[in-house]
C-alpha cells in the first residue's frame, strides 16, 4: 500500500477540514507559489514548492515538487505530484504523481468520478501496474484537496475540523483543533499564524509519534508558514522560505 511520500506529505499537513461553516471567498488564485525548506531531525534535507497552475476550464492544477538538498542530496528523492482542484465545486477530481527516490522510479494516479462517491487509483511499479476502484464517503478529499479547501474557511481559536481523507488505497477521518494565534518567524518574515493540531490516520513508519503541528497564516490566503510532525522515522519541519501570492481570475 502507498500514499503520498515523505517529502510530498509535508507540503501536505494542511489536509483538515470539516463539514463547518460556509467558505470564504477564494483567498488563492493561479500564479501563487510558496517554497519551503524541510529539515529531518533539525538538519536541512530539502525543499519544496508549491504552485497553484493556469486552470483547464473549471480545474485548476496545483503542483507540489520536492527534492533533497544539501548533505541530504546523497539520497536523492524527487517527487512531482499535480492535483486537480475544482474550483467552483470546492472538491478533489485526482492527481498524478511521479517520484523517484533513492533508486527506485514510480508512478501513482487517481481520478474521483463525477459524484465524487469513487475514487481510481493506479500504482504503477517498474513493469507492473496494479488498479484499485475506491467506493468513498461523500466528500472525501485527496491530501492536496483538503489543504485548498481549509484555506477557503473561516478560521477561529477553538474551531474543531474532521474530514473523510483518501490517500492512495487509504481511507481516514482526519481530526483537526485550531489552538492559538501565534506569530511565526521564517526565512520569509514574521507572520501572524493559526496553529492547528492535526491527528491524521497513517500506518507503519509514517504513523505520528506526538501530534503533528500546522501553522496558517491569518492572511485572507491562509498559505502555509510552518508544519511539524514528528514520526515512527523521526521529527521532520517545513518552514517558509518564498510566498508569492496569484493573480485574480476573472468571474465567469
């Protein structure tokens, strides 16, 4: 069984939502793009970006691409995921993902049908690929699709998220507590961020050890500052280093 990579998930953490309150207007456009450093165990391992594409009528592609650095580059993971948005729905519709880490070259897609209540997903390995049809709760988001969604929402102190995740053949409820309001420094500058306790469901060495962390900025566009978890592996931070914000899209 497989789900999004280690680097990837990072960018990933802002997976929560719930059936909450009504959403905000959009508060990201296309042309947006945020880089983040990763460190494991304190020592710098890598970076990532992500960027919110030009949309294809009422999808709109967000790329997420990381790769090791530094030291770290003796490793040599790279992975490139793209996850389709349906903007005006608010939902998940799939992604695609190409990684290549430490030897060992892969390829993973998944596709929601248009009730969004099935979910496609194909793991391909070497020669092999091997596909698996998902019947999910109504809702269900990918990892990606739950982090644009929670950006779309009024965010409060107190504020208690849960939301059916799909990640790979994996089926979770993800559970979610906005706990404080704190400021944030990072390479990027200092910004005013919701902390958010995230409980996630993950199995094996990607199973968290201690609650994982995930900071939001109070900005109308919620972009991530910061995302701590410490897991079965060993403690892994991403911390802003770039954010630029897109450009409006005209109302249809």
């Amino acid at each position: 069984m497989r789900t999004v990579p280690a680097l990837a998930r990072i960018a990933l953490l802002a997976a929560l939502a719930s059936a909450a309150p009504a959403a905000r207007a959009q508060g990201f456009d296309p042309g947006e793009e945020t880089v983040f450093t990763v460190s494991y165990l304190s020592v710098p391992t890598g970076e990532g970006r992500i960027r919110v594409g030009s949309p294809e009528g009422d999808i709109w592609p967000v790329i997420l691409q990381a790769r090791t650095s530094g030291a770290a580059r003796l490793l040599d993971i790279r992975e490139h995921l793209v996850a389709y948005w349906d903007a005006p729905r608010r939902l998940s519709r799939g992604s695609d993902l190409q990684a290549y880490e430490v030897g060992d070259f892969h390829k993973d897609s998944a596709r929601f049908d248009e009730s969004g209540r099935r979910v496609t997903v194909v793991e391909q390995r070497r020669d092999r690929a091997k596909e698996k049809v998902l019947d999910v709760p109504e809702g269900a988001l990918d990892l990606a699709g739950a982090f644009l969604w929670l950006r779309l929402q009024d965010l409060a102190v107190g504020r208690e998220f849960r939301l059916p995740i799909v990640s790979g053949t994996s089926q979770f409820t993800l559970l979610a507590e906005v706990v404080a309001l704190e400021q944030v420094r990072t390479a990027a500058g200092e910004f005013p961020s919701f902390k958010i306790r995230v409980r996630t469901g993950f199995d094996g060495k990607f199973s968290t050890r201690r609650d994982t962390f995930l900071w939001l900025s109070e900005s109308a566009a919620h972009h991530l500052v910061k995302a701590s978890a410490e897991f079965a592996v060993g403690s892994v931070v991403a911390e802003l280093k770039s954010y630029h914000p897109g450009g409006r899209v005209a109302a249809n």
